[in-house]
C-alpha cells in the first residue's frame, strides 16, 4: 500500500504472483523488466490515477512518464492477470499509519472469493482459508458469517483408532473392526481393562478462532454388556502414539508404550508414563450409559466443544483423545463395543461433527499503553463488535494477563486495564484481542510497548553556596539507563552541568552509587524540580514522580547603619541576586534574639522566630529607605536570608 514492487529478474526461474493486492501506490505498482519468467493473476489493482505498471523497460530507473500502463493496456500488453481486478478492495483501515491500519476486508469487496488456491489453509492470521466458495485475495481471509457443518472421521492417512488392554498389553487391535471399552472397577484398575484411543485429522484447522461452536463426538454401539448404570469418558491424550498395522497382533501402540522398537525403526521404545495411556485427568467429558445397554447400531453422543475448543483456541496440542470406562459395580464384566474407523459399514464409522458460526469480530483499535508508576501500566483499546463480550490482555510471549469483561451491544465501548508487578523504567509490551460469549477471539496486530516509570530520585545531600549546588543522590532502584534533568521552576529552563540554562531538556546520567551533580552559577533561592525519565531508542517516553530541591539564598549586601536615635540604627539592605520572594531576618548575636519585624525590638527569648513576625522581604524591609531597629549598645547584628516555600526553610 502506497509503496512499489520492483522486479529486474535476470536469469531467474519462474516467478508466480498471485492472490496480492496493490492499492495506491506513490508511482506505480509493479517495474517488470524481465517478463519472460514471469506468471501473474488473481492479483488486484487499484489506483485513483490507474496507472499501474512499467513493462519491459530496460534500463535506468522507472520515470512515471515512460511507458507506465493503466490496467487494460497492462493486461493487453502481457497477457497477465486475466483473473485480475481493477477495483476498490474496501479495506478495512487503508491507513499509511501501521498502528492503525487495517488490511483486512470489508463485507461487500470484490476481493472476496476471487482468489487463486494456492495450497493454503490459513491466512495471515491463521483464519481458515477459504472461508467462503474461493480464496480472497490479498492477505487476510474475509471470515463469511454464517452456519457451517463440518464432519471429520479417522482412517484416513493421519486419522486413526485403536484400543488397548490390560491383560494383553503387548497388543494393538489398529484394524480391528470395533472398538473394546471395559470398565474400570471402583476398586482400581481391573487387570482386564481396555480403553480406546482416537485421533482426528487436522482439527484445529476446521474451525476460525472467532466462531461459535458445537462438537459432537458420535460412536455407534456394537454392543453393550453392564449390570449397572456407568460412566463412559472422553480426556485429551498428552503424548504421540501410532497405530498397530494388523488386527489382534502386536502393534506400536499397546498398554504399556505409545510405540515398541519393532515398528519404530528400531528406536527405543516409547513408554506411557503411566500404563493405559497418558491423558489428561483434569479436562474431561463424560457422560452416563444406562445398564438397559445399547445395540448394533444405536448411537452414543458426546459434546466435546470444551476438548475441541481447546484445541483450537488455547493452543492444546492434538494427540487425540482416551476412551475410559468405569462402573460402580464391582467384580462384572461390564463392558461396551463401538464401530472403529474400520467398520464395514461407512455409516457406523465414528465421527466428528463440527458446527460453527462465524460472527466477524472486528479487532480493537485506538489501543494504547501508558506507564502509570514505577510499578505498574494501563492498557485501553476500543471496540464496536455487536458479537464482542469482552477482552483479553496479553503479555508479549503470550501469557494471558487479564480479561475484560464488556456490553457487547454495538455501541462504542472503550475499556481500561491496570497491569502490576513491574520494577521501575523496564520495557514491556502487550497486545489485546476481542472475545465473542464463546471466548473465541481475534488478535489486533503487532504489540505495544513502553516503560514503567522511574523512581522517584532520592537526595542524600545538597551541599551548596549562594552560586553552586551539589547534589549526591543516594540509589533510588532505577537501573543505570535512566536520565536527569534538573528543571528551574523560576525560569522555565533546563539547567546543564555547568549551570547554562536551555530552553530543550538537558539530560545528566547517574549510573553508580552516590553520584554528585556539580551546578556552578546556579541563581540563589531557587526552586528545581530533579526529573527522573527512562529512555528507550535514545527518546525520552515516559516521565517519574520529581524531587524538589532549593538553592542556597545569597548572603544580603548590609548598604549601610546609621544611627537613628540613642537606641536605635537605621539599616539598608541589597537583596543581591535573590528573587523577590526571599525573606529576611536580624538576629542579635550575643543573645540569639530575633528582631520582631512589626515591633522593631527583639522578642524575648525562647520565641521560636517565624514567618509571622521575624522575617520580611526586601520590599517590607523598606528597600532603599532602610528600616529601623532598635539596639543594645556595642552589639553585632546578623542580617539573615532565608529561602521560603510555604515555611521558613533552613539557612
């Protein structure tokens, strides 16, 4: 999509194209210089300027006023693309942007059924190709809504049954006729036990991941021999077995192993990891036989859409299934026959009937990932899907992290997610698919990614004078790729490591333990906030919690003190460099006694001095007409200055 093909294929075998789909490409679609090689149909074309190709050209580069074809002349010209469409391929998204383009195809496109089998039975996205009367072209199968039946039987070349027994373990009854299931007694295994072992080829492959499903599994009864109601159930196999090659004789797959060295090519046996077959004790179906028996021909139903949907949507692998048969009453000789895949008659042959509907289920869009703390990320994505129930979120490698459980009405719906458990500035991505009431899904594309936050930084000391800082950072669990910046909330600027002042962000890292920053000619009495940031690609992505740190006030200018009567001096002050929010302060040096600005004496002593009454700005303090205070004889005065955020802070 807006990009060109470009084939110079000298001394090259044949090239195919087939089944593709160029739309809107910047000059054209495909430069062929060689076309001697070359087959092309199926293929669709779409441009607003309907030019599409460069043929035959043989040298330089391809100039879009040299011999550049519409699609009747392309065709004309070399005979290709009979098959071919020049049309609107209604695409679902036809964004240039990858985050949110869609290529997928829209109910009503002439891409729908008008492809080529190629041999593929799935697309892109592993939906089944062809879901309607052909494939589509183009990369992603449109998924017909509608009912399908599906019916799979074994004895084909992957297909297979068989039954094993306890009591003639070496055997493998692969051909045989029928299948044999005895009971096991509630006492334990009976040593005349038999089970059966089924396999389906090809299951998962049948079924789209987004359809609703019904799975019968049907066997027709031989016979049927009990004293009692029993249990007949069906459990996934969880290892590889093969079938024996001739009835009643010994076989690959028996009680004791999944294969024997003597139809193995001479390899090592293959035991069962517990006798009987491995299967899966905790994912079942089952259901009741009733001791008034069954016979020739009547027919045993199963619903396995809960082993069949694992298969296909939660990734289980396909050994097949075990048959097992248990009664409650103890000593009998209960026992039931089933037609195997060899039966004489096709009709009695065991099958696998799969119903589906395939609702579409749009994927998620406008998905986005935010990190929230140092610790955590939420995770949104939007959906309109009628069918859609809910989501699922999905850590890259595919573990299933959470589900999202929604209306499902049509309207917009936009859910969040908070994910947890992180360390502070560590990348990790996550994609998020939709669900239908049957948990069957469709994944959005592609993952994606950001960092957790960094920690907030943790100030061990700041040594500073009016004009430099110091700052020691103590660790603080960011790891050693996370960047500072040190922000003046006075200016709006950035400050670098020799105190300059930028208008863009000016990064300092700290790697180690205890780093000091050094930041001459930094302005007195200052707020900075320290910002921590993680870095990914060497671009600034998400931004930590802020430590706030002040710069040291500057010593005031003392302009002047005259007297001002017998006992009281009159005194002008400089603020010097410090911003106008600074305060200031008069202590008397022998007593420790502050000046109470109001009253213009000193207080008495043990008054903890305060905002209230000791300390003023420049302004208060009469600026440059200076500000009496009364005095003892012969006394020094110290003239203080204090930074100030909502307190009086330390000297």
């Amino acid at each position: 999509y807006t990009s060109e093909c470009i084939f110079k294929h000298m001394n090259a075998d044949t090239l195919i194209m087939k089944n593709n789909i160029f739309v809107n490409n910047v000059k054209f679609a495909l430069y062929i210089q060689d076309t001697s090689h070359v087959v092309s149909d199926y293929n669709l074309f779409y441009s607003e300027n309907d030019s599409i190709a460069y043929i035959g050209v043989t040298g330089g580069n391809p100039d879009p006023g040299y011999s550049l074809l519409k699609f009747s002349a392309y065709r004309d010209t070399t005979g290709w693309d009979s098959h071919g469409l020049n049309d609107n391929p209604n695409f679902k998204n036809a964004s240039v942007d990858p985050g949110s383009a869609d290529f997928s195809l829209q109910s009503g496109s002439p891409a729908i059924d008008k492809g080529d089998s190629l041999g593929f039975d799935r697309d892109f996205e592993g939906s089944v190709v062809p879901s309607g009367s052909a494939p589509d072209m183009g990369a992603y199968e449109y998924q017909q809504p509608g009912s399908w039946i599906t019916t799979l039987q074994p004895g084909n070349e992957s297909g297979k049954d068989t039954y094993i027994e306890a009591y003639y373990k070496e055997r493998n009854f692969g051909e045989s006729t029928s299948i044999k299931v005895r009971a096991q007694l509630p006492s334990g295994e009976d040593a005349y036990s038999t089970r059966g072992l089924i396999f389906f080829d090809s299951l998962k492959y049948y079924v789209p991941k987004n359809s609703l499903l019904s799975a019968k599994l049907i066997f027709t009864a031989v016979s049927y021999t009990s004293n009692s109601d029993d249990i007949l159930r069906i459990h996934p196999l969880m290892r590889l077995w093969t079938e024996g090659d001739k009835d009643n004789a010994p076989g690959i797959a028996n009680w004791d192993s999944a294969s024997t060295a003597s139809v193995n090519g001479g390899a090592a046996d293959s035991a069962w990891t517990n006798a009987g077959g491995d299967f899966d004790d905790s994912e079942y179906i089952e259901r009741l036989i009733h001791q008034s028996g069954y016979g020739g021909g009547d027919t045993i139903i199963f619903d396995v859409t809960q082993l069949v949907a694992g298969i296909i949507d939660s990734g289980w692998v396909d050994y097949g299934w075990l048959i097992k048969y248990r009664t409650d009453d103890d000593g009998v000789n209960n026992s039931l026959w089933l037609y195997s895949s060899d039966a004489e008659t096709p009709s009695y042959r065991p099958k696998l009937v799969l119903e589906y509907l395939s609702p579409y289920l749009y994927k998620p869009y406008d998905a986005q990932l935010r990190a929230l703390s140092d610790s955590s990320f939420e995770i949104s994505a939007k959906d309109t899907s009628i069918s859609r129930k809910g989501f699922f979120v999905y850590r890259k490698g595919g573990a299933l992290l959470d589900t999202v459980l929604a209306p499902g009405d049509g309207n917009e719906f936009t859910f969040f997610d908070t994910i947890f458990g992180y360390n502070p500035n560590i990348p990790d991505s996550f994609k998020v698919a939709t669900f239908d009431s049957s948990f069957f899904e469709r994944i959005m594309d592609g993952f994606l990614l950001a960092h957790t936050l960094s920690k907030k930084p943790q100030i061990a000391v700041i040594d500073t004078t009016d004009t430099t800082m110091h700052i020691i950072r103590c660790e603080d669990g960011n790891p050693s790729n996370v960047l500072y910046a040190l922000y003046d909330i006075h200016t709006g600027l950035y400050v670098d490591s020799s105190g300059i002042s930028h208008s863009e962000i000016f990064w300092s890292t700290q790697s180690s333990f205890d780093d000091t920053i050094g930041l001459p000619f930094i302005t007195p009495n200052t707020e900075f906030k320290l910002i921590p940031y993680a870095l990914n690609n060497d671009s600034v992505i998400t931004g930590g919690d802020t430590t706030i740190i002040w710069s040291w006030s500057q010593i005031p200018d003392v302009i002047s003190v005259f007297p001002h009567s017998k006992d009281s001096v009159l005194v002008k002050i400089g603020p010097k460099s410090n911003p106008a929010y600074t305060f200031f302060a008069i202590e008397d040096s022998v007593s420790g006694l502050f000046v109470d600005f109001a009253a213009h004496t000193l207080r008495s002593a043990g008054i903890t001095p305060d905002s209230t009454w000791a300390w003023a700005t420049y302004s208060e303090w009469g600026e440059a007409e200076g500000y009496y205070i009364v005095v003892e004889p012969n006394t020094t005065y110290v003239f203080r200055a204090y930074a100030k955020e909502g307190i009086v802070r330390d000297p």
